[in-house]
C-alpha cells in the first residue's frame, strides 16, 4: 500500500492493534490489511523480587500500557499525519501463568505473582498427583492452591483469578475473558469441549472443600474463548485508560487476550500439527503441536493448547537470555571505560559471533545462567555461575559459545522426552526472539544443540506483539468458517521469506560434550545455592 492508502486505511479504522506485555518491554504493533507493522511503540520494565516474589509494580503495568500505545500513536502523526481514533479491532497479549487474584471490588488482594516464581512445588506436586496431570508451578492453579496451604489471609476474599492478559482485557471491556491458549496456563483444558476440565475442577473442589470458602474455582475463572471469536468490545472507561488524551473512540471489538506462547505460534505460523516454534527471551520455551497426547505424565512438559484449541507439548525454561544480557552489559562498561563506545547491535553482533570461532564443546567451559530458579532441572533458586577448569581453553570465543549453549540447555534436556521418549514427530521448529536479531549464530547454536533444523523468518524479529495483532486481524478479516491455521498460512505467510540452518555434525557432538559437563555439574549449581543460603545470603 502508498502512504496516502495506509493514511486511508487509517482514517477509516482499516488496521488491528496488538500489545503484548513480555518480560522486559511492553510493544504495541499496528497492522494494515497486509498484516504489515505501519506503526509502534514500546517501554522497557523489569521484573522486580519483593518480599520473595518475582512481580512488576501494577502502577508499571498502567503506565507501560499507556507509554507504548502513546509511542505508537505518536508513530502514526509523525508519518502519516493522522490522528489515531479508531482500530479495526484489538488484541492484549503477555506473560503466561502467574497469579493475579482481585476482590469483589476489584481490588488486587496480593501483589502479581509471575511465572518466574518457584514458590509453589508444594501445590504443583500435589495437584498433579491428583489430576494425574502436569501441573508447573508457575500456572495460576498452583499458585492459588499454594496460598490455600499457605493459609494466606486474602484466599477467603478472592472474587476473581486471571493472568495479566486477561487483567488487561477485563480493564478494557468489562469482560472477564481469556483466550483458550492463556487459559491452558491456569488450568488444564479438555480438548473435546474446549474448556476448564469439568472433573478436575470437580477434583479441586472436593480437596478444598473443608475450608469453607466462599466461592467455588469455577466462580474464580475467566471464560475461555477460542480465536476468532469476539470477546468484547473497547468501553468508554477503557479507551481512556489506554489513550488518557481521549482520541481514541469506544466499541472497537477485542478478540480473546493471549499468552505470549500463543502469539508466538502465530507470529511463527506454528499452529499447524507437527510443527513447532521457539521463542528466546528472559525464559525460553519450545511449543510443539502434537497429533496426540502424549502417553504419560512428565513434569518437564506442561499440556497447553494453540488459540484455536489443538493439544501442544510446551517445553519451558525459566532462564533463557538474562544472564547472557548481564555479561553483554559488562562489555559495554569496559567498551565506555575505555572510550571506545558501542552500540547494543554492534556489540552483540560482535560478540555473538565470536561464538562461531569457538571449540566445538566451548573448550570445556560451563555455565548456568540462573538469574532465577530452574523448574526442568530442579534449582531451586537464582544463582548465576560460570566456572571452569586449568585444564579450559578459556577464551573469547568459548566464552561466548558457553552463555548461548546453557541458554538452551535446560530446554534441551526437556525436548529430548517429546523426541526420544514420545517420539514426537516434527516437521518443522521456527525460532524467534531478540536473539536472532543477529543473522545465524542463534540459529546455528540451537540447531546444533536440538539436533533439528531451526527456520527463521524474515518476520521473526516482530515478535509477539505482532502475533496478537493478526489474531486481533484474524478476528476481523476471517472468511466464513476459515480456519486460523489456513489464514496464517494463505494470507499472512503466504509470501513470508525464511531462512533453515540444518544442524552441523561438529556442533551436535560439541552441544553433546557441554549437556555432559552441564548434567554432571548441576550437583555444583545446587551445592552454591545451599552454600550461600547456609551462610544468610539470600
């Protein structure tokens, strides 16, 4: 489309808003009828560890929401000379999992509880041994289910558990929603109705049942809704919230908020069976659609679900890029300390890439990258380590070959079960994340290190506020009866580009040489955290 075109296209409200509200930045993406990014906008935030909880402040939720829609509107002046007051729909994304459970008056009775927090194997052990089901610790149920043991004062007064997607949408159309993907992070989802599990929440019932409280979990929940469907519209109250200068009209539909595993199926056009994606961030986790369940009970797998509902093997790591972000922070402080400066790109270009001089295995470096704990490999707190031998070829390039090996490592040992105890057939894994910002050594990394060839898209970079974006498009722009995975793959990616990076034989051997030393030193990782735990630093 020309600009005058999209300038039309925006006038008449012929675009869809995404946002997405990730670990470390809030995007906001606006489509045109391409599904092509004509404007954004975003904020960075981090996470926050108060009073032994992993949260972010809710007064940093409503200003990064505001800030990114801001940008993007400024955006959209700034090049096309309009002002923003109307969408063709909507669609709020974020963070999976987590606990956010509000009174009657709609008051939040705890600080938000995120995915990264390991305070609940208590509740997941147990309710996976009664459900004879996976329950992570980072899902809502097993965080609500740990303040019951807990015996926490606000359980008797919650009125309503969500996640932050579905917080979101609840502040903008008045509807307590949740996209059928996001759901399957609170609680498990029967395929065959496309909702909570009716004896599981029978189950769960009858174990709390002598507490007394007053209201029953199906009360507590938000109503699942599959892709495509509408799940409310913008009210007056909302559009002020999202847009406190006022342009922005009311009534524009919303389609069902989803988690950020599910925006990244989409954005990758992996909702199809035997296929599969990876997103890398703050976590790192590899969804891969299943033609059926899988035989048996691993705690390493969640069962979740794309937006339209098919089952998906969900392997997730809670450390993922931190650690590596931390160690690229100190080289740019000793780049600025010697006063040669460089910018976040150059710098992990040049760093990244050192990674391919590298000795297959790293030189027999090891490192954990566990800024937090570790659910797959059972750590269970946050104690970044990096150590090495005489004996290591300690270098640069090992260096760096090390931090992007245990980025993957964690999620490896998960993957193999789907491969090599499942025999999970895949046809195709597409990656995304910031990390292949970076053309080929993320890729070349983890398809050595997963042993399977590892696409990019030319659209990988636009990550998971795009991908809401098209399910808010989806909702819109569907044909009768049109299914999301035809519309992904005949419209949005139809004439997609993308680059596949096969595994190389010397980078398989050396990934299986660094899982050894990483397998065999999680004694170590362990033993520090109990050290320093023993001795008061906590």
């Amino acid at each position: 489309m020309n600009h005058a075109d999209l300038k039309e296209a925006i006038i008449k409200g012929e675009t869809s808003l995404g946002i997405e509200l990730g670990s470390t930045r809030i995007k906001a993406v606006l489509i045109d009828r391409r599904f092509e990014t004509i404007a954004s906008g975003s904020y960075e935030w981090e996470n926050l560890l108060k009073d032994g909880y992993w949260t972010y402040n809710q007064e940093d939720i409503i200003t990064g929401l505001q800030t990114a829609y801001r940008e993007l509107k400024q955006d959209v002046e700034q090049n096309y000379g309009v002002t923003l007051k109307t969408v063709g729909s909507i669609g709020f994304s974020a963070m999976m999992h987590g606990y956010m459970a509000f009174d009657s008056a709609g008051e939040l009775l705890v600080p938000f509880r995120t995915w990264r927090n390991a305070t609940t194997d208590a509740a997941a052990r147990e309710l996976t041994e009664l459900f004879q089901f996976n329950i992570p610790e980072r899902w809502s149920i097993a965080h609500l289910y740990q303040a019951i043991l807990n015996q926490e004062d606000h359980v008797p007064r919650i009125h309503y558990v969500t996640t932050l997607s579905g917080y979101i949408h609840w502040m903008l159309t008045g509807n307590k929603a949740i996209g059928i993907g996001d759901a399957s992070g609170m609680f498990p989802i029967d395929e065959s109705i496309h909702n909570y599990h009716p004896s599981m929440v029978k189950q769960f019932d009858e174990r709390i049942a002598s507490k007394g409280y007053p209201w029953k979990l199906e009360d507590l929940l938000p109503k699942v809704y599959l892709s495509g469907e509408q799940a409310g519209d913008l009210t007056e109250a909302g559009a002020r919230l999202l847009d406190p200068a006022g342009d922005l009209q009311s009534g524009i539909p919303l389609c069902p908020p989803e988690g950020d595993a599910g925006t990244g199926m989409v954005a990758t056009n992996s909702v199809r069976k035997r296929t599969g994606n990876i997103s890398v961030g703050t976590s790192v986790f590899a969804m891969i659609v299943l033609e059926k369940e899988i035989s048996k009970v691993y705690p390493e797998i969640d069962m979740v679900t794309t937006p339209d509902g098919s089952p998906v093997g969900m392997v997730h790591a809670n450390n993922c890029s931190s650690d590596l972000n931390a160690w690229m922070g100190l080289f740019r402080e000793f780049s600025e300390a010697m006063g040669l400066g460089a910018d976040s790109g150059k710098l992990f270009s040049v760093l990244l890439n050192k990674a391919l001089e590298a000795d297959p295995d790293g030189g027999g470096l090891l490192s954990y990258g566990y800024l937090s704990g570790e659910n797959i490999t059972g750590i269970d707190k946050g104690r970044p380590l990096f150590v090495r031998s005489p004996e290591s070829n300690f270098n640069l390039a090992n260096f760096m070959r090390t931090h992007l090996f245990t980025a993957f490592g964690a999620l490896k040992l998960g993957m193999d079960i789907l491969t090599e105890n499942e025999d999970v057939a895949i046809d195709s894994i597409l990656a995304h994340g910031g990390l292949f910002k970076t053309p080929v050594v993320g890729q070349k990394i983890l398809a050595g290190a997963l042993n399977v060839p590892i696409s990019v898209m030319s659209t990988a970079g636009e990550g998971g506020a795009w991908g809401m974006a098209l399910l808010a498009s989806y909702l819109v722009n569907k044909d009768q009866e049109e299914s999301l995975d035809n519309f992904l793959a005949q419209k949005v990616f139809k004439d997609v580009e993308g680059l596949e990076i096969a595994p190389d034989a010397k980078d398989v051997k050396g990934f299986e040489a660094f899982i050894k030393r990483y397998q065999a030193g999680l004694a170590i990782e362990q033993a520090a955290v109990d050290h320093l735990l023993e001795n008061g630093r906590d």
